[in-house]
C-alpha cells in the first residue's frame, strides 16, 4: 500500500542572504507576498543566493532600506533597476541615497510608523545608530512574528517593547570587546563602535539575552558580524552560556549568521 506523504504549508519563509560588515541583506516571503530587507550586495549576488534557496525571484514586491550606510544599500539601485522593485524607505533617509540617474519608486513612511506589504504587517522602529534615520522592523503575517534589528548602539526600551512576543528574532551580535580594543581600527573608530550610536558587543547581546530575551522566541539568529573584530565561534559560546543561564538553551535554538555565506532557511 502506497504511503500518502503530505507536503506542510510554509506560511513564512525567512533567509538571511548576508549579514556583516561588509553586506546585509534578508530575503522574507509568504504565498503571497516577497521582501528584501537591505541591498548590501551587489545585484548578481543577491539574485545567485536567492537562487540557492530555490527562489527563482524575478519580482520582488518590495525591498525595505533600514538606513543609508554602504553595506545596506551598495547594491540598491541596481538591484530594484533590475526587478523594478518599489523601495520603503523613510522620508529623511531617501535623499541620502546615491541615486544616480535612476528614479526610484519610493513608498517613502516616517520612523515609528506601521504599514502593509501584501499579507505582511510591518512595524518600523528608531535605533540608536549614527545614521541619518535608522529604523528596525517587525514583521507580522499569520500569527507569526518576525523581529530584525541590527546597528545599534544600545537596546533601548522601546526596541524591547517591539520585539515582545516575537518566534524569530534577527539581531546584531557585532563585536568581541577586547578584540576590538587590540585590533587594527583607528582609535576614534574603536569609540564611535563602542559608543551608544555605534553596535552591540558580545557581552551587551548576552545581557540582553539573560534579562530581556522573550519566552516566545523560539529561533534567535545573531548576525553583523564584524569580520575584524570577532568570531562566529566566541559568538556561539557567549551567547550560548547566556541562553544557559536564564533556563532557555533548551527552548531557543540560537543561529549564527556568518559572514560571507547565508544562513539556513527558516520556515513556520
């Protein structure tokens, strides 16, 4: 007797394409709805590691700019050229842009608000970073809630109060401290990275993991990775022994993002 084997129904599909210092890019989709958060790589790399996760994407009904620093939008216009994709962005962020000869179609929103893409709700939040107007998203589609926060100084209150009740959260993990003491940045680099405008250390990530990290995440993907200053392996300790700590190694699958290759693809 022939086995009937059923297919399961992905609601959300989650992929980060690349998240480092040197490019950023995450790819979500439902049934019915495609979105790229950041352009940090060029065009031919974006549409090869699209194809690598079987997402011969052609068409993208949007991709979502969280701030104007290169390694989130050096392959922006080329890339929304090419798929004639409209661009979220904020309205202050927009003309820091280098636009070129190119005239976008832009769905220009201002920081803090809530909009619709498709079936997906997007919540947009202000970070702490030195950027013009950075924002993080939440991402809400059928009962599952997706948190993507990176470049930030410091986990404010309100970004904690965002991410409550997210399954998937995707937040930066960027430097080993003494690393970044001891390495080859000029000092005045050193202070604007560990400053409350710049990224979150390892030891800033675990603290948060102990005393905020909630119940509901079920995957905690840490990425933006610097590739000078730490180590996708001092990450994966720290933040394991943290998970540890507060009883949640067993309920919370931690996920390294590291740099130069996309993660695994996540699915609910």
């Amino acid at each position: 007797m022939a086995t009937i084997k059923f297919r399961r129904r992905i609601i959300v599909k989650i992929c980060v394409l690349a998240s480092s210092s040197s490019g950023n890019a995450t790819f979500i989709r439902t049934e019915r709805t495609r979105i790229l958060v950041d352009a940090g790589l060029g065009k031919r790399d974006v549409l090869a590691r699209l194809i690598a996760i079987d997402e011969q994407c052609e068409t993208l009904d949007a991709i979502l700019v969280s701030h104007e620093h290169s390694d989130h939008v050096s392959g922006l216009v080329s890339l929304a050229r090419h798929l004639n994709a409209p661009i979220y962005i904020t309205r202050l962020t927009a003309p820091a842009i280098p636009w070129g000869e190119y005239t976008p179609t832009l769905d220009c929103f201002q920081a803090g608000t809530n909009f619709t893409i498709g079936d997906i709700e997007i919540d947009s939040f202000t970070i702490p970073h030195d950027a013009i107007d950075p924002v993080g998203f939440c991402f809400r589609t059928h009962g599952i809630k997706i948190g993507l926060v990176t470049d930030l100084g410091y986990v404010t209150d309100s970004i904690k109060f965002h991410l409550r009740g997210a399954d998937l959260l995707i937040l930066e993990s960027n430097h080993d401290l003494e690393m970044l003491k001891v390495g080859p940045y000029p000092w005045s680099v050193k202070q604007r990275v560990m400053g409350r405008k710049g990224h979150l250390s390892n030891d800033v990530v675990s603290d948060f993991i102990r005393d905020d990290l909630d119940s509901s995440i079920s995957t905690l993907v840490l990425g933006h990775l610097s590739e000078h200053n730490n180590h996708p392996e001092i990450v994966r300790a720290t933040a394991g022994r943290a998970l540890d700590r507060c009883g949640r190694a067993l309920f919370t699958r931690l996920v390294v993002a590291e740099p130069k290759q996309q993660t695994e693809v996540f699915v609910y």
